[in-house]
C-alpha cells in the first residue's frame, strides 16, 4: 500500500514510519524543511516538500495514495491561538482528505486522544464507542478542543471514506520521548525538589508505549472499518500518585500531596493544575477485540524502572 503520512518526524510519526516500512508497505512523508526530509529519507520514507497550509498539495498527495495516516499538527499556531487554534485549523485538512477520498474506500487514520471525549471528567470509563462530544459544553478543556477534528474524520465514513481516528493515551512514553507530560513532570520535580501529585493521587491516567500507538495505527489503515474510534490505550488507569512515587523514587525526591487549593497558578503545577487534577481511566477491548491489536511493549511503570527518563548527569 502507498501511504502518505504527515509529522513523520515527530514522536509517533517517527515510530509509525518504520512500522509501516517493514510490514511492506511503501511511505511518502510530508516535509517542510530539509531537516525533516533528511530524517524521512533517514527512516526508510520518500519525501514530498510541502506544508500543512497548502490544502491543494495535501489533496493531491492523498489522491496519488492508496492510504492517509495524519499525526501533524500546526504547532506554529500554539504561540497566538493555543490549542483552539490549532484544532481549527486541522479541520480544513481533513475536509481537503475528505474531498481526495471520497467514494474510494481508502482509508484515512487521524490522531485523537483518549481525553477528549470527555468521559474521564464524567466518572467513568472510556470506550472505544463514546463519541467526541461538544467542545463547548460544561466539560470543556484543552484535551477536548480536538473534539471537532475527530467528528469532522468520522464524518467522512458517510463519503466513501474508510476514516478512523486513533486516540492516543495521556501518557505516550517511549526512549525518545523529550517533550511530553513525563519529562515535564520530571523536570519539575527536579526544579521543585519534589515530585507532586494532587490531593490523595487517586485519579487515573491512561499511558501507553509508543512503539505500540505505531502497530495500532498500522492495523487501523490495513484494515479498520470506517467511522470508528481506536484506544491506543495499555495502562486504562494508574493512579496519579503511583506516577508520582515512581518518578520520586528515580530521581531521590519525595512525592508529596499538593493540596487541591494550592494547585492553581502560581501553585506546584501552573498550567497544568486544571489537567492533573482529572481522571481519564480507558478502556481498549473493542480496539483488541476489532483489530487484533496486543499492546507488547513495556508498560508505564516498568519503562519508568528502565531509567531512559533519567539519564546520569
């Protein structure tokens, strides 16, 4: 299968590449720059130079495919519009699929996340069949501003595309991981001198590997049916505190319960507080069941104890 795959550089695309690579399929990588056409050509990937501002281009790459998978995101946005912004516009994106798409059958796998339906902030577990509700209701946050991305790919289900969004864990660890919520923690509890956790640490998040996000998001292009949600989801709920202990314990800090009225700016978290704070326990057995997909990498806790996180020095 010839797929196009954008941020093929990042950290899930970097693994997603690789994956599709050696299960024999071809890849052409979306490059903006001639360091990331470098790294594409580096992974095994041909390279097509573009942006994710040029919907005329996407249109065409996806055309000329026989399969999308979509990871990238307009960062550059995050600096005047937050996360909103960058939401907004990934719309127009998947529109511009949906059009290339559109009565072929062909398959277009986009990234989501297991937080943004919403489910972790209403008590109870989220599945695979809970749809992405509306960004502006009670429960709105950050996670959930990509609720309109994801609805805008399921809805192309109805136009002959076999869309499908892949909802990635909280927590996608692995050795490459730089810039994601563990080495953000990490850092600090190092600034700190402690490792926080908020209240008794009880509520749950999901993590996964990211070599296993990859082979989920293979399966999904190979053979998910339209319309569906995917859990890239290994750990369904650790609670908060455990992370906290298990961070504490590698770096020779104590965990220590921030209270909840010393979590809000410029309190322990900062801008995090309104996140830590909430539960996103998940399940993934419609994933496993549907797709065949065994999560076989190490999970959180035990990629924790593999000490990558904290190397000496």
């Amino acid at each position: 299968m010839r797929v196009f795959v954008t941020g093929g550089t990042g950290h899930s695309g970097s693994y997603i590449v690789p994956e599709l690579i050696a299960a024999g399929h071809e890849v052409t990588g979306l490059a903006r720059s001639d360091t990331a056409a470098a790294a594409l050509s580096a992974l095994g990937a041909k390279v097509r130079r573009g942006d994710l501002g040029d919907l005329d281009g996407l249109k065409e790459a996806a055309a000329d495919s026989d399969g999308v998978i979509h990871v990238a995101h307009r960062q550059d946005l995050l600096f005047f519009g937050g996360i909103h912004a960058v939401a907004a516009a990934e719309v127009p994106i998947m529109l511009a699929y949906g059009e290339a798409l559109a009565g072929t059958g062909k398959p277009l796998v986009a990234a989501g996340s297991i937080g943004s339906p919403g489910q972790g902030f209403l008590g109870r577990t989220a599945t695979e069949e809970d749809p992405a509700l509306p960004s502006g209701d009670e429960h709105k946050g950050t996670l959930r501003a990509r609720n309109v991305v994801e609805t805008t790919v399921i809805g192309l289900a109805e136009q002959g595309v076999r869309s499908s969004v892949v909802r990635i864990a909280n927590i996608a660890h692995s050795t490459t991981d730089r810039a994601g919520f563990l080495p953000t923690l990490i850092a600090l509890a190092k600034e700190k001198g402690f490792i926080g956790y908020p209240g008794d640490g009880a509520n749950l998040w999901n993590a996964v590997h990211i070599r296993d996000v990859a082979s989920l998001f293979r399966l999904a292009l190979e053979k998910g049916p339209a319309g569906k949600y995917w859990h890239a989801v290994d750990d369904g709920g650790i609670p908060f505190r455990e992370i906290a202990e298990a961070i504490g314990s590698r770096l020779g800090v104590p965990a220590v319960s921030v209270p909840v009225d010393e979590l809000v700016l410029p309190g322990y978290f900062g801008f995090l507080a309104n996140i830590v704070t909430q539960s996103y326990p998940a399940s993934n057995l419609v994933t496993r069941r549907t797709l065949g997909w065994e999560p076989a990498q190490p999970r959180l806790l035990a990629d924790l104890d593999n000490g990558h996180y904290f190397p000496a020095g």
